[in-house]
C-alpha cells in the first residue's frame, strides 16, 4: 500500500517530495495525541506541532464546519471575524504591537516582515543564522540554509553562525552569547559597506531550526542591543516557539526577553487549517502598507479567521501552555535520566524537547539518531532529527501530551536505546 501511494506521488508530484521516516506512515485518522494508519495501527504523536490543540479537536473542527455552512470568501467583503481573532491575538503581545495581516503561510508572514524592515529603514540588507528555515519563497529562501539558492544566496543577505549547545561559539557557553552578537555587528557593518544597509536580522527566539541549543536566558540581550543601535529591525519568528508551546510563556521572544518590532506566527495557529499572520506595531504597519500595499485572497478568511480563533480559545480553555510547562518539565526530567553514551545532552523548554546524540569522540550521531527515530516509528512513536548535523532528536507534540504519554515515550525510548547497536554510534 505504502509502496503503491509512494509510486503514485512519484508520478503526480515530482521527485524527491520529502516523506518521514525509511518506511513512511500512511495516516488515516488522528485524535488527540494520537495517530492511527490504514492498517489500523495506533502511534504516539511527539512531533507534529501543527495540531497543536489535538488532532481533530471537535470545537476547532465545529467552528471550521460551521462557519462554512454560513459563508466563506476572500478578504475584500467586510466580516468581524478576522477582526475578532486579531483583537483576541494581539491582546496576547506587549511591546506595541497591535496590528496584523492574516496570511496562509509562515512564509508569507515571513516575507512581509522582510518588506517591513525594508519600508521603515529604506535598506535591503538582512540577517538570519547560518543554520535555518523561514520559509520556501524566494525572499525567504534566501534566509533558509538547508538547500542554497541556486547562484548562491542574494548578496544583501548575511548569514551568521548559530548558536549551538555542544560546541558553543567562541569555545565556551560563557561567551556564545558575545560572540554571536560581534558576528552580528560585523555583517551590520559588512552591508552598510557593500551598500545594501542594514534593514533587519530575523531570528526564532528558540533557535528551533538551529537544534534549540541550550542558551542563557538573556543570550539575545547583547544581539539586541547592536540592531538596535543600527536601527535595523528585530524581525522574530514565533512559527515554531509561539502559542505556549515553551510552557513558561505564550511567546518565545517573551522567555528570551527580547523586544520584537515584527512578530510572525504560522503552522499550530489554526490547528491544521493554513492560518499564519505577521504582527507588528502601528509605525511599522503604517510603513509597510505605504510603501507596498497588500493584499491575500484567502489569508484570514471567515472559516481561517474561526479556526485561528477556536485554537486560540481551546488553549485557554483546557490550560494547555500550563501543561506544556508541567508535562514538559516532567518529560526533560525523565529524559535527563536516561543513560546511553551516546545521548550527550538532553535539552528543551515546555513541550519542546530534545536529545543530542554523540559519537564515541563527541562528534555528531547522525546515524545513530537516524536509527534511534526509525526504531521509534516501528515501535509507535512518532519524533524527528534536528540540528546542523541533524542529530539531535526533536520532540514537539501537540500540547494536550500527558504524564502518561510522556512515560510512553521515554520507557520506550529508554527500551530502544538498550538494544540499539553501539556501531552505529560512530557511524554518523
Ligand atoms: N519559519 C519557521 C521557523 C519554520 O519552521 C517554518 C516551517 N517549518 C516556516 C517559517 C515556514 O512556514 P510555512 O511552511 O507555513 O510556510
């Protein structure tokens, strides 16, 4: 069956469209925290941050089936939804932030806070990590590191190196934090030179994308600092750490303690119905619109508008940034317990959970990593890699994840780790 599906992607959609996992899932139905496939098997999901409130969550599934029996439409009619959810959002943001446009990607988010940086300073030039994602546009792209663009990336982009846990800038975890920001000022200075300017730097606030290394808490202060001071944009992309997914706070620039001056968010927002926005202050959207103007056909339409909101009011409603900060605590602990020489660190916030796996001389485990998740997925647990060398195991569950499920997850992984070949440690 599998081979069957796969053959026919590979007829329909072209080569290479990326697929989890050697045997991949066929899934047919999912509940909760749970999936099932088409031969009836039933796997723990501790990876999929899109159904953030559950899969299937009957009141997100109730307020997308109702609103379109009633209307849906694209975004040139006047309809309170939209305005409602934005009300509801940015009442969640501090730092002056009051403004939104609804996309369907975080992506397009993404874009647009390029352009804004671009609108408010008049520059091009910009900044993400040598090691990152933002999005599949073509502006985007360009900040997204796993496949280079083709001729190379855009001269007024500027990559530099991200942080990392194991190996910190700088040669200690003391001085990461220093040398990332000098990294920063000496591309700030590099595109004023070369003539782009400087417009902005664009960061998760969770470095998620970067393998989340573990970081101080003020790690961003001196970063933010020099943006500042150049007067570029601090462009912050909460796709992968917002909604409470690091248990401690709603937003991951809040838990970093940075002031974000555009804030994009996208994938869990609406549950699984394409919802993303981008989110800035007045100024910077008085700029925006000035100087570009915008419009999204669907971004933010009557049915997109209900999901986003009945996500947002099921979160509060079953406590789930609460669980997220309990379970998960409860989760890193039991993962801190877990003794294999080839697990360098466990690390993570809230429901945002991961473990490095090393080699005998402490380089990368790629191979052994890629194993350890194959043998997870036989076994009924869903996770991933992540990382520069995509060896740190990332764990990122819809939030309504129990003690329960979390005890299943790390028996089993203790379980799968015990019978894992020791070779394959310094295959990576
Ligand atoms: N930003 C980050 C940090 C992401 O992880 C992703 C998707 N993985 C995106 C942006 C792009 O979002 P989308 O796939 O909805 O365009």
């Amino acid at each position: 069956m599998s081979d069957a599906i796969l053959a026919r992607r590979n007829r329909l959609m072209g080569p290479n469209v990326p697929t989890f996992y050697r045997d991949p899932v066929h899934i047919v139905r999912g509940q909760g925290v749970w999936l099932w496939d088409a031969a009836g098997n039933r796997y723990l999901d501790c990876y999929n941050n899109v159904a953030h409130v559950g899969h299937c969550h009957p009141r997100v599934v109730e307020a997308i089936a109702r609103q379109s029996m009633t209307l849906n439409t694209h975004t040139r009619y006047l309809h309170e939804g939209v305005l409602d959810y934005l009300e509801q959002l940015t009442a969640r943001l501090g730092h002056g932030i009051s403004q939104g446009i609804m996309v369907c990607t975080g992506s397009e988010a993404n874009d647009i806070a390029l352009r804004m940086a671009q609108a408010v300073t008049g520059k091009t030039g910009i900044i993400a990590t040598d090691n990152t994602y933002h999005g599949n546009t073509v502006a985007t792209a360009a900040l997204s590191t796993r496949r280079p663009p083709i001729g190379g990336y855009p001269p007024h982009v500027r990559l530099v190196p991200a942080p990392e846990s194991l190996a910190p800038l700088g040669g200690s975890a003391e001085r990461q934090a220093d040398v990332f920001a000098e990294n920063v000022a000496h591309a700030i200075a590099d595109l004023e030179d070369s003539g782009f300017g400087f417009s902005g730097i664009m960061l998760c606030p969770f470095f998620a994308n970067e393998g989340f290394p573990d970081l101080p808490a003020d790690f961003l202060a001196p970063t933010a600092r020099i943006v500042r001071a150049a007067g570029g944009l601090m462009l912050v992309d909460e796709v992968q750490p917002g909604f409470g997914r690091l248990g401690s706070h709603f937003w991951g620039h809040d838990r970093a303690g940075l002031v974000p001056d555009v804030v994009t968010v996208g994938k869990p927002m609406a549950n699984g119905h394409p919802v993303a926005a981008v989110l800035a202050r007045p100024d910077v959207m008085g700029a925006f619109r000035s100087a570009f103007g915008y419009f999204n056909t669907f971004g933010g339409n009557p049915v997109a508008a209900a999901a986003a909101l009945a996500t947002l009011q099921v979160m509060e409603e079953e406590g789930l940034q609460a669980n997220a900060r309990d379970t998960g605590a409860y989760a890193l602990a039991r993962l801190r317990a877990l003794r294999h020489p080839a697990i360098a660190q466990a690390r993570g916030a809230g429901l945002f959970l991961g473990l490095e796996c090393v080699t005998d001389d402490g380089g990368p485990a790629t191979a052994f990593a890629t194993e350890l998740v194959e043998r997870m997925r036989q076994r009924g647990i869903l996770m991933n890699r992540i990382g520069r060398h995509m060896n740190t195991l990332k764990i990122r569950p819809p939030m309504p994840f129990s003690r329960d499920n979390a005890d299943l997850l790390v028996d089993t992984l203790g379980e799968v780790l015990a019978a894992m070949p020791t070779e394959t440690a310094d295959a990576g």
